[in-house]
C-alpha cells in the first residue's frame, strides 16, 4: 500500500535538563550518530528528526533540544506545545544536576501533556570513576515519580539508542491503546488523538439499506 507520506505517526520528544548534562550530544548521536567534543552551550533551540519501524508502523521522531540555562527560559511553552515525550537528563558526574531534577520536572508537567511519556536520563556513563549519582538512588525516584530511567553515554553510544526507542515504543503503546486510525497523521497528541486524515475504509456510510 502506497502510501503519500513515508510515517505514519509524528512523535515530538523533548530534551529537558540542566546545561551541560549533554542533551545535544545525546540528540546528534541518535539523529546522525555523531558526538561533538568541542560542542557549545545550545542558544535557543533546535531539533532534528529520524524515522523508525515499530511493527508495522513508521514513527518519525522530532527530538527538541534547548538550552538549560535560566536566560532561554521564556520559551518554555512553546518548547512543550504538542510534545509526548520527554527525556529529562542529569549528568552522574554532578549531583547538583540530579538535584535539579525534581524542578524540571514541575516545569514539564505544569506546561506539557500529563499523559506523556517522560524517562530520567543519567547521561556521561562511561565517566564511572567520577560518579556522585548511584545508579540505585535515581533508579529508585525514576519509579516514585512513574518515570522510564536509564543511564547512558553520548560519548560511546551505551544504551542512546535503547533509551530513544524506550520512550518511542510507550508512546506508541499509549497511542495504539486509544485505538487512534491508523493512517497518515501529521502529529499525535495524547490528551485528544485525532487523525488529520481519516482513511476511506473507516468512515462508516450513512445509511443502511433495508
């Protein structure tokens, strides 16, 4: 079946955390598989996408990132509009990072989707020897909170792939479980999901013939 456009579903995820936990790094190794060791504080915000199969189902994520410092704050509501993922970092070298946690994710909740899919992030893995976060104590707010969690590393790619398609695959299950139509939409929310386009088989004809 052809069909016009190459996904069915548009999933918009946000990076949300501190500055310098590495959100970027963690968006550029999922969307083009690159790590920038020279890479600067974001200004504003950017995005970048990339399309993956789930089943059957073409999902192209729009992955958000912005910077975490308090200047760029007055975006925040349009950053969040429309979003149904969230992926709040924390660096597991800076416990101050991990502290802040707790208000992101007032902030995220106070201007995005209640129903959306939000996984705590502890980012810079690979740097064990300087953890001040143990693994336990975030996995075990993750779970008070009703959030996804895992650790990673954008510098040698450990579980950034595993931690995207996570959050993609529940989002999807949320979607799936709304019995949303299948077919070309251009965006999901989670609170109303409404198909842009219905397909043909699944209007019902109006009348019945006797």
């Amino acid at each position: 079946m052809s069909t016009d456009l190459s996904y069915n579903f548009v999933f918009k995820v946000v990076l949300i955390g501190e500055s310098g936990v590495g959100k970027s790094n963690l968006l550029s190794r999922f969307t083009k598989n690159e790590f920038n060791h020279d890479s600067r504080t974001t200004i504003g915000v950017e995005f970048s996408t990339r399309s993956i199969q789930l089943d059957t189902v073409t999902i192209k994520a729009q992955i958000w990132d912005t910077a975490g410092l308090e200047r760029y704050r007055a975006i925040t509501s349009a950053y969040y509009r429309g979003a149904v993922g969230a992926l709040l970092v924390y660096d597991i070298t800076r416990h101050l990072t991990y502290e802040n946690v707790e208000r992101w994710l007032k902030e995220l909740y106070d201007h995005a989707d209640p129903h959306m899919v939000v996984m705590l992030v502890g980012n810079k893995s690979d740097l064990t020897a300087q953890r001040t976060v143990p693994t336990q104590e975030a996995q075990s707010y993750a779970e008070s909170k009703d959030l996804l969690f895992m650790e990673t590393s954008a510098l040698d790619s450990t579980n950034v792939e595993s931690a995207f398609l996570q959050v993609l695959t529940a989002i999807h299950k949320k979607v799936a479980s709304r019995e949303v139509t299948r077919g070309s939409i251009s965006a999901v929310t989670l609170t109303q999901s409404i198909p842009i386009s219905e397909p043909e088989a699944t209007r019902k004809p109006c009348c019945k013939s006797q």
